[in-house]
C-alpha cells in the first residue's frame, strides 16, 4: 500500500519524470498535490501500469488533487544541458507551474517528495529523494501518471508527422524498430542529437 506522505504535518507534492531514456521526444515531469482524503487502490508506478489504467486514473487525478501541472523538457534543451539536468529542469518548472495555480499562499507546498536520487534543491522548499518512490508515495505515482500520459500525448501527436518511427507505439524508446527507421531514414527535429542514436553511430542524415 502506497503512502500518502513522508512528513504528514508538513503539506506535500511529488514530482517525477518520463522519458529520460528515449533517443526523441522531450523529458515530461509533473507535479502534484493531494488531499489527505485521497484514497485509490489502483494507483501506483506509471510503469506497473497498462495504458488503459494510466488513462483511466488521468483525469481522477486531475479532478481530486489540490494541484497539480506539467512540463515538457524539449529536444535542444536536453541536449544543451543534458538529460539529467532537463529532467530536473522539467520537475522544477512542473512545481512552480503546479504553485502558480494554487489560489492560496498558505497552500504551497512545505516539502517535496522526489521520485530517485537526483535533484537540485528548489528554492525555499526542502526536498526528500526517493528510489523507487513511485512505487512508494502516493503523490510521486500520481505525478509518474500524469508525466507519463502527457508524453505519450505529446509522441502520439508527432507520429502523425513521422509516422515511419511508429512513436505511437514505442513513445521515442531505443526499441529496434525505431533504431532501423533511424538507419533508414535519418533523424528528425524530435531526435536527441546528444545521444547515441545507433550503436554503429558515425554520422546521421537529417530529415527536414
């Protein structure tokens, strides 16, 4: 059973990521806030979970949190600052995005619950890493969801432009099918030009 908190006299969010290990699309994180109320037995890692359950526990969260807000990390800013940093960027943007919407001073967050063990302290806020902690908090596996759906939003949206990578289904991961389209047909503008993007990696073609 997940926990709802770390420190239940502080108010509290979680924060996770998605997509750290694609060779395309951004990194998404998100935010969230919930109440003490808040009970879902279904709700857990993003990972853990089919698509038609990530799908389903969306907008659950969207309506029962306190707040909550995303953000996407794009393409040339991962490869400017590297994919650690824009995904601590992303959770960043996605807390003060997530703050901005709260109509009370008093309900900003006291502490943040952090999904690994990488983070960059968020002014004024203290912060608690967590390994695995999606599959230990409730707030981190609600923002584990809600990053994971709007990525995948996000890749579904650009496979109608690039369909011949299939990221409707393989969401920008290195499966082998994406690496033979890359082979095949070059890279994008959605591509991570930082990463390797094939292992034989010499020099790659680049589709307008």
């Amino acid at each position: 059973m997940l926990k709802l908190s770390l420190y239940p006299n502080l108010i509290e969010c979680g924060t996770d990521e998605a997509g750290r290990g694609c060779l395309a699309g951004p990194v998404t994180a998100a935010a969230v806030m919930l109440p003490n109320s808040f009970v879902n037995e279904i709700l857990t890692d993003s990972k853990l979970l089919t698509d038609r359950k990530r799908k389903l526990l969306k907008p659950i969260i969207e309506e029962q949190a306190i707040a909550h807000s995303f953000c996407h990390v794009m393409m040339d800013e991962i490869d400017k600052i590297n994919i650690l940093q824009a995904s601590i960027t992303a959770m960043h943007r996605s807390i003060e995005g997530m703050i901005e919407t709260l109509s009370r001073k008093r309900d900003t967050p006291q502490h943040i619950l952090v999904d690994g063990n990488k983070f960059n302290p968020y002014p004024d806020i203290d912060h608690t890493t967590v390994i695995k902690g999606d599959n230990k908090y409730l707030p981190i596996a609600a923002a584990s969801i809600l990053a994971k759906t709007e990525r995948d939003n996000f890749m579904d949206r650009i496979h109608e432009e690039y369909p011949m990578y299939n990221w409707k289904k393989n969401k920008g991961y290195p499966t082998k099918e994406h690496r033979e389209a890359i082979r095949k047909y070059g890279i994008t503008k959605y591509h991570r030009k930082s990463f390797r993007l094939l292992p034989e990696q010499y020099e790659l073609k680049f589709i307008d």
